[in-house]
C-alpha cells in the first residue's frame, strides 16, 4: 500500500538526573560531596532509506520516544547519555510542524538530521559546594527533552515527471524508456500511486523519471487522484506532459493540455511554470493533419513538440537523450530550507515567573525553574531549604508576592510542591 503523508508523535530523551552524595571511604570521617552528573537524553534522528518508498510503517506506530539519559551516580560518576533513536524515513520525506505545518527538516540528503533534542543531564550537588556550604544535600534535575507533533510527507525525488490524463500512455511510456515495470491496462485509473523508473542514457548518464497518476479535471480541488499526488511533481525538473494527440478518447488534446495546465497552475504557480516537453502520444493512429494541428497549437507556445508511440516505440527511443540534454541546462532538484524556528531559550527570561491567586486562597506562583530546584532540594534539610530561599528573594517572587498582600501563613503552591508563607 502506498501511504505518502502520517502524523506522529516524536519525544526526545530527558536527561538524568544529579546524584546527591557524600564521599565515603575508611578512615575519611566527613567525605565531600561527590554525586556525579546525568547523561543526557537521546535525540530523535531523521535518516533517509533509499529502501524505503512509502510511510506505511507509520499508520501502525504512532508514537516514537527516545530513552532518557541515565542518573547521575556517587564517586563523581556521570551518568550514561542515552543513544539517539533513529527513524528511517524514504528519501525526499519532509518533516513538518502539525501545528503551524512550517517545514522542520528535509531528508533528502544522507546527513542525518536531529529533529527533536534530548534534555541535558542535571548536575550532581558536587557542583553546589563552596566554603560556606559544605554538604549540599540537593542537585539540579535533568532537563525535559522537545516533544514535538510532526507530519510525514513524501515528495518522490524524481527529475522528470509524466503528466497528463489517465489512459494517455504515461505508464507504457515509462516502462519502454525505463526499466519501471507499472501495471498497464486500457481502463482509467490503472495506475494508483507514483511509479518511478531510472532511464539509462549513457556510461554514467541517467536520470529519475515519475509517472505521477489520476491527474483530470479538478484534480487540485481533490477530485479524482490527482489531490493525493500532485505534491510528488514538486521536486520535479522538468515535466514530459503526455497528450492523446489522436483523441481517442472522444477528447479534444488541446483541450486535455490546457485543463492539465490549470490543474498544475491551481495546486501551485511555480509547478506551472516549470519547463515542459509535450509527447502527442498515439501519434501512429493519428492522422498526418491532427499531429500538424497539434504540433501548432504547442509551439506557438514556445514549448518543444515530440510525436511519440508507446505502442510501436516510435519517437522513444531518442527520447531520453533528448530529455537528458535538457536537464543539463536546468538547475537541481529542489531541496526545501527549513521554515520552523524553535523557541530560543535564550530569548525567554530563565528567571521569568508568573504568580495568580487562586479559587482557594493559594498563591500559585508558575515557574518551571523553580519546580527543578524543589525537585532536586531535600526541604528538610536547613541549607537545602536556605538555598532555595535565596533564589525566591534574588528572583524578585518574595516582593513580587509582598506587594500582592501575601500574609503569614498563607499557602504558597509552586507545581506539586506547597508551604506556609512565613516572614
């Protein structure tokens, strides 16, 4: 089955945790603080897999999240950073938000692409000892690794595309100059997803060829085939529009190419305006007068006109040569920048706080940052509580709270953690 879009669920690895401990060995009655450091959490990574053509393995696993980095352990031992889950993906798979749908990454290339961040390993409470606080009993937790909602998309990285109206030619064409080997058969819509096929020129001369199916009328609106695989002409060079120059359809061909035009205009102005080479197929049960009518109405257009047969190979075999040369003179195939910008820490106010009073009396004071320094504080301890103290009075959340009214007593709730407010 040919599945070209997914959504899925991608969770990078948090990072470990410090460790809190005090160096014990014989004969030493007060060992320093020696908790190590965590690993950091595991990133998820995006390689494309010229294997692969499809993204069905996606509609079955939607969820991918990568290990977290191991704890921080005693004797100053860090942590073990946790490997990168890798997902494989067929080349030419863009990786968009699911929100915005801003282009986070193409893989195209072979360079891996890292699309979601492990979160950095906390610092052991060897890192919090100076002269005058000697046994830290609290570390700095891990960092939450990026959770991000993404969609798969696949555009087929092909140079030339065929396009036209079904049941032109467009799959027997492409299984003469190629070794592409599509089912052909005289009924509209034989071909249900994208074939592509390389066509050989010469001693290192080829190029990638695509019979893109189900373009008709309205096909950018979503009828037909044509809205599933319009995208797959996106990256496409050059574009072979195949025409039944004979009308053996009952269609007038001029007709058939300007209605395919539009189609291409509608889903994307850029896709219309990419060069084109038209194939009058069928050119061997058209008479002399429909192919000099045709041959007319395309090169007043500016556009190079080759009557072709699939059926008696007529006009195909110096067809590839004729597109290769062509190509030579066109830029490479498009490869998409990213557009998604992530949220800089940096820009944000590490210290930034937020505080609301709440349906039950409770200060509700919002700040991540101080959530990590509870979660890595043992409260019962006096410098572990000193410690943390300091950081509400240098952050400006005790006057923040003074000049709200706070009174003795009152409950202060920062995520799961509450007290007493106390002068």
């Amino acid at each position: 089955m040919f599945i070209d879009t997914a959504k899925i669920n991608i969770k990078a690895g948090n990072g470990g945790n410090g460790s809190v401990s005090f160096h014990r060995e014989k004969y030493v009655a007060a060992g320093g603080p020696d908790g190590g450091d965590g690993g950091r959490g595991g990133n998820v990574v995006f390689v494309a897999d010229s294997n692969l053509s499809t993204l069905m393995d996606f509609r079955y696993k939607r969820k991918y999240a990568a290990q977290n980095g191991e704890d921080g352990r005693a004797a100053r031992c860090s942590g073990k950073n946790a490997p990168d889950l890798i997902i494989r993906v067929p080349r030419g798979t863009l990786v968009r938000d699911a929100q915005s749908g801003l282009v986070i990454a193409d893989i195209s290339g072979d360079e891996p692409v890292v699309v979601a961040r492990g979160g950095r390993g906390g610092w052991g409470n060897v890192h919090f000892a100076t002269p005058t606080r000697q046994i830290p009993k609290f570390a700095k937790p891990g960092g939450k690794g990026e959770e991000l909602e993404v969609r798969l998309e696949l555009k087929l990285i092909a140079d030339v595309g065929l396009v036209g109206f079904p049941n032109v030619g467009k799959s027997t064409i492409i299984s003469v100059i190629s070794a592409a080997k599509p089912k052909i058969a005289n009924y509209h819509f034989t071909t249900l997803s994208p074939v592509l096929g390389v066509v050989r020129v010469g001693p290192e001369a080829s190029f990638v060829a695509a019979d893109i199916p189900g373009l008709i009328e309205g096909a950018a609106d979503g009828v037909g085939l044509g809205h599933d695989f319009l995208r797959h002409v996106d990256r496409c060079r050059l574009l072979l529009h195949v025409v039944d120059v004979s009308g053996s359809e009952g269609r007038d061909p001029k007709d058939d190419f300007e209605k395919i035009n539009t189609e291409l205009a509608n889903f994307s102005q850029e896709l219309s305006a990419r060069p084109q080479i038209v194939l009058g197929n069928k050119c061997d049960i058209a008479s002399p007068e429909q192919i000099a009518e045709f041959r007319a109405f395309i090169e007043e257009k500016g556009l190079v006109f080759l009557p072709v047969s699939a059926a008696t190979r007529q006009g195909l075999d110096k067809l590839p040569g004729v597109v290769y040369e062509r190509l030579q003179q066109l830029p490479p195939v498009t490869v998409y920048e990213p557009e998604y910008v992530r949220p800089d820490p940096a820009l944000k106010d590490p210290r930034a706080f937020e505080i609301a009073r709440a349906d039950d009396g409770a200060w509700d004071i919002d700040a991540p940052w101080l959530e990590n320094i509870l979660e890595g504080s043992d409260v019962s301890d006096y410098e572990s509580l000193q410690y943390f103290q300091r950081q509400l009075m240098d952050s400006g959340v005790i006057d923040r709270l003074v000049e709200m009214g706070v009174q003795e007593n009152d409950t202060i709730r920062i995520g799961e953690f509450e007290f007493d407010y106390v002068f």
